[in-house]
C-alpha cells in the first residue's frame, strides 16, 4: 500500500473562481525554481491560491517528499528561520541544511513573511541565499504583501476579472439569500468595482447580503459605511472590512481583538471560559460577517482582519485584549509545565503543536512593548520569560538549536532588567545547553560558570544542582575529569534532597565513573550503587542507567563483590535487550569492555554465566517478530548480537583460566581474528573488536 505523501495542508476552498491562470504559472514557477514570491495586497488571496496550489502539487506528485505550509505571522524580532523549518520537518539545527533534508523534493510554503522580511532582513537573504542553496531537494514559496524586487521567479497577484468576482460574490451568498445577482445586474458590477476585485472583500459584502434579495441593502451599507474604513489599509479591502465591522455589539468586538493576538486561534472551551453565555451570540456575528475562521475547534482571524484590527478598536482596547490573550496565553503555559512535570510528553507535544505560532507571537509582541517601554512592564517581561522558559524544553528536544539560542539569550538580556537571581542564572545554563548541542563549549562553559555562581549566590538547591551537572558533565566530556568530579559531587548533594533525583542519579554515574577511571574501585562501587538506587526511583536517561549498572558490575568485580556483580552484569544484559534495536548495537563496547575486565579478574565464575547469559538474550532476540518496519533494525542488532557472544565466549576460550592452555584455548585463538571481523563488519568498525582481540593475541594471556 502507497504511503501517503506528508503535508500539514488544511482543505482547499470549497470555491475559488477566476485564478486557474495564475494556479498554472505558479506551478510552473514553484517546479522551477528553488525560491518563488507570491506578491499582493492584504486580502486577494494569496493564501488560499497557496493552498489550492499544494493540493494540486500533491495530487500531481510533483513533490514526493511532502508539502509543509508555514506562517510567519507572530515571527517580528526573534526568529531564524530554521527553526520554523526544524519544527516541521524534524530537522537538526545544527546540522548543515543539506546533511539536515535529503531525500525526495519538499515544497516549503513560508505564509505571512512580511513581518519577518521588514524586521530581520539580513537572516532572510542568508537563508535563502547561502543556507537553501545547500539543499537542492527543498523549493521555497514566499508569500507577502511588498512587492519583490530583483528575484527571478515572481507572481504578483492582482484582483480577480469582473466575471470571477461575481462568481466569487455569487458563491459566498448565505443560503438565506434566494434571489441571487442576475448577469449583468448594474447594481453589482457597482458593488464589486468598489470591492475592486479583492476576494476577501467582496467575501465579506456577500456575506453581509440580508434575505431574499441580494440587493436590499448592500449598495447602501457600503456607501453608509465608507467614513468607517479603517486608515493605512487597501481601498478595496477597507470598505469590505468597514461593512463587515458594523454589525458587531461589544462582545464580538472584544473576541475579535482577543482573537488578534493569537495566529494560531483559540479553541472553543477556552473562549468560553471567557465570555460565558456572550460566545455564541459574539461568535455568531463573527461567522456571519464572514470575520471569523474555524478550524477544528479552534476558532481564528484571517491575517487581514487581524490587521485591521487595533485601527477598528482604538490602540487602548487593543492593547486591553492583548493582555488577555496573554494571560490566556501565561495559563496555557501553566497547563503545560504539569503536564511535563508529572512526565506526559504526549500532551507535551500536543500543547507545542498547537501553541507554536501563538507563543512566538505574545513572546515577540511583549519584547516589543519592552522595546517601546510601556506601562506593563514587569508583566510583559514576566510574559516573556514564561514563554521562553516553555519553549526551551521544546527547542532543545526537537533539535531548534540556533532558534532556541536565539530565545535564551533575549530571555536573558530580559531577565538581566527584569528578573531575580534564579531567573538569570536559570537562562544562562538553559544558554550553556544548547551551545554545547551547537560545539559552541568555550562559550557554553562560561555561561554554565555564571549559572553556577548565581545560583549559588542565592542558595537555589535545585537550579545549582542541576548547572553544576552540565558543567561537570562538559568537563568531563573534554576529557578534564579531576575539575568534574567535585561538581558532580556538588551536583549529588545538592539533587538528592530535591525533586531532580532522577539527575542526581546522572551525575552520581559519571561521578563513579570518574573513580573507576582512576583505579579507585572501593569508592566507585560505593557511588555507583548509590547513583542506581537514586536511578531507580527516577530513571530519567535510561541510557544512562545502563552504563551505571555495566561499571557497577565491574567495581563490585574489582573489589571481590562476585555475587554482586553477576547480578549486576545480567540485570544489564536483561534491560539492554529489552530496548530498541539501536540502542543495544551502541552497547557493544559495554559489553567488550566487561569481558574484558572478567578476563583480568580471572574470573570464570563471572564470564562463563555472563557469556551464556548473553547467548540466551541473542537466540530470544532472533526469535521475535518485530513489525515490518522495524526488521530491519531487529536483523541487524540480532547480526551484530551474535557476533558480539562469539567474540566473548572464544575470548573466555582463548584467554579463561581453565581453557587457555589447552587445544581449545589453541583453537579459540585461531578463531577470534576471523571472529572480531566479523563483528567489525557489522559495526563498520566502530568499535573496534579486530584490535582488541589483536591485542590481547599479541600480548599473550591477560
């Protein structure tokens, strides 16, 4: 069965005459071209021509890698680009674009880019200048209002002919008008020469026709509402949004301008929290005007309308509702922090999908009235540290690096001015974080010191604890474990009395590793068992974990804890086997490793269990029957498995306190070079089984 091409399209209009020329040449362009622009005032339908366009292009599988469409609206000061782009398509931002996409051809369609385009001119010219050129599978529509100068690949949108506008006019009728326009009516071809061809207009006066007749009063409204239009905006569409505007009470004007704030709409239980018995009758004139989209449950604002809207209502009400979109905004923000708190990423990723383009835009709205110094200060910065703070566990999981240093360092300078101690310290380690993910580590390690330090200053347990960790852990990464280990321990005193247990247990591993390393086995056995009770109670990195019981059973075997470390070492095994595929090939060095430290030990009593233990967990892994997609993987991880146990039990053989001076441990030496190959065939060599082998072959019993 053929998999479905991957878009995130919404439906195509039900209705949308007079621009088959332009969807044709617009194909023609996008297919082209790596960069096309779609031009053209606010209102002539820009985005549906858009939409109707990646519909078609997947019909036509002209792009079989997918169709994505995303807006930009919201996306004024902090924004680059790839992030919108990472968001979507799963990419790593710190990768370059073309190792990031391959594959088959992706449209990209980049909606309401105005505001970035003014705003951040330099990273737009850079990403699709230098950045795209890289990737010569993905193709860029861009959609704005200003004309475009000096590109090869253009279409810039004017109004519809007059025949398509009374089709356009005609189709958007409410069922409760019966007598439609005759062709030719004298009063129509009027109405739609003020409308001038603007699809949203002459949306919005079709859909303010009373019942039976067209006719009855809409000539008149539009000549009664012409002093209403609102200023700076397009004749045409003005006068449509002026008719519209003056059917709307109070309520339907207050969710309007709620609505305007928020790009990505509002779902209806929480309107109705806020307007009670109000919403239906408010949402009614919405819809009826023609002012208010729904989408799914969610209920938005065309960009146009939201334009219009603080010239509608005055820049103080405005800015009222702005304020209440925020506070909407701030408990969203609540709603989820315990969600991810009490470790339910499904809602987690739900609230991101959902809120991406409203949080951009509060957060970046709010630096903008930090910028212009307004009277809500304290709260806007307050607002743009919550969203920051949100979206940094976003950024950082779904590998947004160079947006999300973006945010971490305008929280920063914010929390700087506005904040407390923890603030500022809280957005310096989330800063040293994805630093390190970019191989930024001088300035990661700076920023991690200054977390520290201010945390610290204030006694924070939590927040020191954790800083102390990722310094400790960048430490020890650049191979500097004598300055990690006192954070580490810093970092185990400080966590273990706190609700980051779980990282206590991160930090007490590396911690008793660092004493393995330096032949300290008593002390490492005693951390190492510490760190897996704490482990146990919160195993936030399972990965990890493993390791902290594979080095547990090497220290219990080093200080004569036999029982112990048979436990350990099969405990781990068990676990290992029960993860995916990937995970248990990264493991084979732990496994090599392991034996090796049983073959210095001279410990039959250790290898032998472990090696049949092994042996046992690879025949149940052949015996599974993964889903197809994943067999593959399972194929290979039993593969490299297998390989792995025969490479132990022949070192056991070949090198075993019984075996090694017999003819069997003469024929198991015989066998292991061809063994090991084996195993590096499988691993590409990764891990480097061949040398190993060669030298304990060369060096003789171990």
């Amino acid at each position: 069965m053929t998999r479905p091409t991957p878009h995130n399209l919404l439906p195509a209009p039900r209705s949308f005459p007079g621009r088959d020329a332009e969807l044709t040449a617009l194909l023609d362009l996008v297919d082209a071209h790596r960069v096309t622009h779609l031009t053209g005032p606010s209102g002539i339908g820009k985005t549906e021509l858009a939409r109707v366009l990646g519909h078609r292009a997947l019909a036509d599988e002209l792009f079989p890698g997918g169709v994505m469409h995303l807006s930009l609206e919201g996306a004024t000061g902090v924004c680059s680009l790839r992030g919108d782009l990472g968001f979507h398509l799963g990419l790593d931002e710190s990768r370059p674009l073309a190792e990031s996409v391959r594959g088959p051809s992706i449209l990209v369609i980049w909606d309401q880019m105005d505001g970035v385009m003014a705003r951040l001119p330099d990273v737009v010219a850079r990403f699709f200048g230098e950045e795209t050129a890289q990737a010569e599978n993905l193709h860029h529509l861009l959609i704005h209002r200003a004309p475009a100068e000096g590109v090869e690949a253009v279409l810039a949108l004017g109004p519809l002919a007059p025949d398509a506008a009374v089709a356009a006019f005609t189709d958007h009728l409410p069922d409760s008008v019966s007598q439609v326009p005759e062709p030719g009516d004298t009063a129509l071809a009027e109405v739609v020469r003020v409308l001038g061809g603007n699809p949203f207009a002459i949306r919005l006066a079709s859909r303010w026709c009373r019942p039976p007749r067209w006719t009855n009063v809409l000539p008149e409204g539009l000549a009664a509402t012409a002093d209403r239009r609102p200023p700076d905006m397009d004749g045409p569409l003005a006068a449509g949004l002026a008719l519209a505007l003056a059917d709307l009470d109070e309520p339907a004007r207050r969710l309007g301008g709620i609505l305007a704030a928020l790009p990505a709409g509002i779902g209806e239980p929480s309107l109705f929290a806020m307007f009670g018995e109000d919403l239906e009758k408010a949402t009614r004139l919405l819809e009826q005007t023609g002012l208010l989209d729904t989408q799914g449950e969610r209920r938005i604002l065309p960009p146009a309308v939201r334009d219009a809207v603080p010239a509608v209502l005055g820049e103080r009400q405005a800015a009222t509702l702005w304020h209440q979109a925020a506070f909407y905004m701030q408990q969203v923000l609540t709603g989820w922090r315990t969600s991810f708190a009490l470790g339910q990423p499904d809602e987690s990723q739900r609230f991101v999908t959902r809120e991406w383009e409203n949080l951009r835009a509060v957060f970046n709205s709010a630096l903008d009235r930090l910028a212009a110094a307004g009277m809500d200060e304290e709260e806007d910065a307050r607002l743009v540290m919550d969203c920051g703070g949100a979206m940094f566990n976003v950024m950082y999981g779904r590998r947004m690096h160079r947006e999300g240093l973006l945010w971490m360092n305008t929280c920063a300078a914010v929390a700087e001015r506005f904040g407390d101690p923890v603030d500022v310290a809280t957005f310096l380690d989330f800063t040293g974080l994805i630093e390190v993910r970019l191989g930024q580590t001088e300035d990661a390690r700076a920023h991690f010191e200054q977390a520290v330090a201010g945390y610290r200053e204030v006694n924070a347990g939590v927040g020191l604890g954790t800083a102390a960790y990722h310094l400790g852990l960048l430490h020890y990464q650049r191979g500097e474990p004598a300055v990690a280990a006192p954070l580490f321990e810093e970092a185990v005193d400080t966590l273990r009395a706190s609700k980051g247990r779980g990282f206590a247990g991160q930090a007490g591993t590396y911690l008793g590793l660092i004493h393995l390393g330096s032949g300290n086995a008593e002390t490492a056995h005693e951390t190492l068992a510490d760190a897996l009770e704490l482990f146990e109670e919160d195993a936030q990195d399972p990965w990890l974990m493993l390791q902290c019981r594979f080095a547990l059973a090497e220290a219990a075997a080093r200080v004569g804890e036999t029982a112990q470390s048979r436990i350990q070492a099969g405990t781990a095994v068990e676990f290992l086997f029960g993860t995916r595929p990937k995970t248990i090939a990264t493991a084979i060095p732990l496994l090599l490793r392991l034996t090796q430290v049983y073959l210095e030990m001279d410990g039959r009593p250790l290898l032998e269990p472990f090696v049949a233990d092994l042996s046992a967990r690879v025949e149940e892994l052949r015996q599974r029957r993964p889903r197809p997609a994943m067999a593959r993987e399972w194929r290979l991880a039993c593969e490299g498995m297998d390989r792995v146990a025969a490479v132990v039990r022949l070192m056991g053989t070949a090198f075993g306190p019984t075996t090694a001076d017999g003819p069997e441990g003469a024929e198991a030496r015989a066998l292991l070079p061809e063994a090991a190959r084996a195993l590096d065939s499988v691993s590409g060599a990764m891990f480097g089984a061949e040398r190993w082998v060669q030298g304990h072959l060369e060096a003789g019993r171990t």
